[in-house]
C-alpha cells in the first residue's frame, strides 16, 4: 500500500499563514521520521486570492485541491475585504470549496483537556473528560431551501421566508457519516430535529430509524428534539457521543458544545463528502486580524485539525492519536499561548507552540518506530 499522500495547503489570510507554518513544521517531521511521505501543494483562498486573482478561489486551486488526497485549510477574511462585492468576499472562496467538492458534513469535536478545564464556563464536574463530536448536515436545509426571498406585502408590510427541505439521500449519507464514527468511538448517535412541529424532522426521524434498522443496529441510537438537545449540552454533556443534525440546528449546536470547551483556539474540524473526495480540515476560528502577523495566535486548533485529516482521509488513526496526545502534554506541562494562559504557566509564541508539541511527539518512539 503506498504511503505517500498529496495534501494542499491553503493558509488564506490574517493569522492564517502562521498557523500553517506550524503544520508545515509538522509535516517535515513526519516526513523525517516515519514511513509516511507527505508531500503539499500550495494555494491562495480568500482575500488574497482575491487580491492575487480577481476571485476568493481561482479555478486553478479548486482543480489543485480535487486532484489532492486532504485539504489544510487556515482562516479567511479581514476589514481588508468587508466593502467587496459578494462574490469576491473571502468567505465565497470557502463556500465555493465546500460546495464543489459537496462536503455534506462538517464535524466539529468538543473535548475538553483537562490542563484547560478552568477555561470553561460550566463547572468542572460537569465538563470533565468531555469528548463530543457533532455531525451537522452542510449542504442543505433550510440555508439552501428554494423558495426563499423577501416579499412586499403591498401594505408597507414584507414578508421574508426561507424553506427547510431535506431528501431521504441527503439524511441517509448524514447518518451514515454518524453511525460510522460512532463505531470508532463511544458506540452512540444522538438524533436531533424537531419532529414535533416539523415535516422535514418528521422525515429526519423515520430516515435515520429506517437506516438504523438497515445497517446500523449495532450502535446504540437514540432521538431527541433539538431544543432539549441544547439544554442537555449544559445541564449533562456527558451523556452526548456523536449528534448528528441538520444545517441550522447544528450551526447552533456547534457553536454551543465549542463553548463548553471554553476557548476558540483549541477547536479543530473536518468537512467531508462522499468516498474519494478529499476533506477539507480547518480550525474553526477564524483570520484573527487583531492579532495577526505578532506571533500570538496558538496553532492547536489548526494542529489538531490536521490530526483530524490524518485520521479521516489519509487513515493514519495511529499518528493522529500521538498528535492529539502531544497536545494534551504540551497544556499539560503549562506551555500555554496567550489565548490559554493561565497562572504558573508559561506563555510561548504561536511558533515555540508548535516546537513544543513536535518536541513532545519526537519523544513518543511507539510513533516513529511504527508509522
Ligand atoms: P475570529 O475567530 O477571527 O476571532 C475572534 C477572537 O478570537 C479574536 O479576538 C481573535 O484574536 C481570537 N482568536 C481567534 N483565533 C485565535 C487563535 N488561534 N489564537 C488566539 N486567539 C484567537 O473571529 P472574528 O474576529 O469574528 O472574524 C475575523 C475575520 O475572520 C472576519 O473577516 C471573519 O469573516 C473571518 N472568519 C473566518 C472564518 C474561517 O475562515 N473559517 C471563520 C470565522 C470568521
């Protein structure tokens, strides 16, 4: 089986070159020290394809990033770019990616290390060894429902709608990407919509129980509405594996777990299509303009998603984990960014972060003897 891989980089702008580099770092390591041969390509996304090209992703770079095996992504955007017309905004270069390559679901884990539990805003006892993964539809629902539209209503009234709709395929391939990374983990899918006021969560629950039934009876399921779902996240989070859901409640749902961890620069994640499509891994924070070119942005979010890129598209679970586990390490011994410190720790650049966590996977020989 070959072991050499083709990944693209897209550093896109503000912070974004600086967290790359440390991946770049990384994949030279990697390249050095175990049978993996990683070798990247280099492209423009967002404003400075914008400023490059005339366009947020050049047709180029999108034929680039097919033809590659994963797709490492840093942050797009700035005030730079706030007065461009739509299309030319950095965040169309984003969507362009995801909707090309139609990246149908976006994972998005929430675990809690426990060198950062004190960053949380809920309790430790409640957030302790969180890990969550939720699975949120990204391709359609009701951001994309037609019709949709604002309406004058002719009596100095309008009337603006959108229209939720989601197909059996398009719940299926959901719950399918669901039940499969349950199995890797805790066994567990957690079901949300609103089936109780919404045809298309109608839909939702009897897809998701009919594929259940079909071919994944060995994973427990379980369903719930996503308004409970969102109180659950605070009240017992513990209780959550893998949640998949549609684009709107995840978007919410998302962002509510990520807050359980308590900080933005710690979250990683993965948008993934059908089999053969490359995924597109990126830090769920985004271009940072008011730290960006000083060394302070903390590189982990962006680190981790490339674990997450190991592990899912160029199957290398194994090294993911170490890299994980150097993460857990590096906050565990008080090495901290600015983002993350905290008393009796010390503070180091976005660059000596990423030396660090490299430092403490060149002690880990189980992975450079083994990969
Ligand atoms: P942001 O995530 O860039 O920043 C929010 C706050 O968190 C800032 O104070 C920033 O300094 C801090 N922060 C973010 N990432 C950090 C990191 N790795 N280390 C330390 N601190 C970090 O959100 P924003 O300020 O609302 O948006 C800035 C720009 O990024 C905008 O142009 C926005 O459109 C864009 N954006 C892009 C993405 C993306 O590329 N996926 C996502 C969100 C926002």
């Amino acid at each position: 089986m070959s072991n050499t891989y083709n990944i693209m980089m897209l550093p896109g702008d503000g912070i974004g070159p600086e967290i790359m580099a440390q991946v770049e770092k990384l994949i030279t390591w990697i390249n050095d020290n175990t049978d993996l041969t990683l070798k990247t390509e280099h492209g423009l996304i967002g404003g400075c394809s914008t400023d490059a090209h005339g366009v947020p992703l050049s047709d180029e770079t999108l034929e680039e990033c097919r033809a590659s095996d994963m797709i490492m992504l840093g942050a797009v955007g700035g005030p730079k770019w706030d007065g461009v017309e739509y299309n030319k905004r950095p965040e169309a270069g984003l969507l362009r990616l995801r909707k090309e390559l139609d990246l149908f679901a976006n994972l998005r884990p929430a675990l809690v290390f426990d060198a950062l539990i004190d960053a949380s805003t809920l309790k430790p006892e409640i957030v302790r060894g969180l890990d969550i993964l939720i699975v949120r539809e990204l391709t359609g629902g009701v951001y994309f429902g037609e019709p949709r539209g604002i309406e004058d209503l002719g009596n100095g009234q309008r009337r603006g709608y959108n229209t939720q709709t989601y197909t059996t395929n398009e719940i299926e391939r959901l719950a399918r990407v669901g039940f499969d990374l349950a199995r890797k983990r805790g066994n567990k899918v957690t079901s949300c919509e609103k089936a109780n006021v919404m045809e298309s969560g109608k839909l939702w629950r009897e897809d998701v129980t009919a594929l259940h039934t079909a071919e994944a009876s060995d994973v427990t399921l379980e369903h719930m509405y996503a308004d409970n779902c969102a109180m659950q996240l605070l009240r017992n989070p513990s209780q959550f594996d893998v949640i998949i859901t549609d684009n709107l409640f995840g978007d919410i749902l998302s962002d509510e777990a990520a807050m359980l961890t308590g900080s933005l620069g710690m979250l990683p994640s993965a948008s993934l299509g059908a089999d053969g499509i490359p995924g597109v891994y990126e830090p769920v924070h985004g271009s940072a303009p008011d730290i960006a070119g000083q060394g302070k942005a903390n590189p982990l979010a962006t680190l981790l998603s490339f674990a997450m890129g190991l592990r899912y598209s160029l199957n290398q679970g194994d090294l993911a984990t170490a890299i994980e586990q150097a993460a857990q390490n590096v906050l565990n011994n008080g090495t901290r960014t600015a983002d993350i410190i905290a008393e009796g720790c010390t503070q180091v650049s976005t660059d000596e972060m990423g030396d660090a966590l490299i430092d403490d996977l060149a002690n880990n020989s189980a992975i450079k003897n083994a990969a």
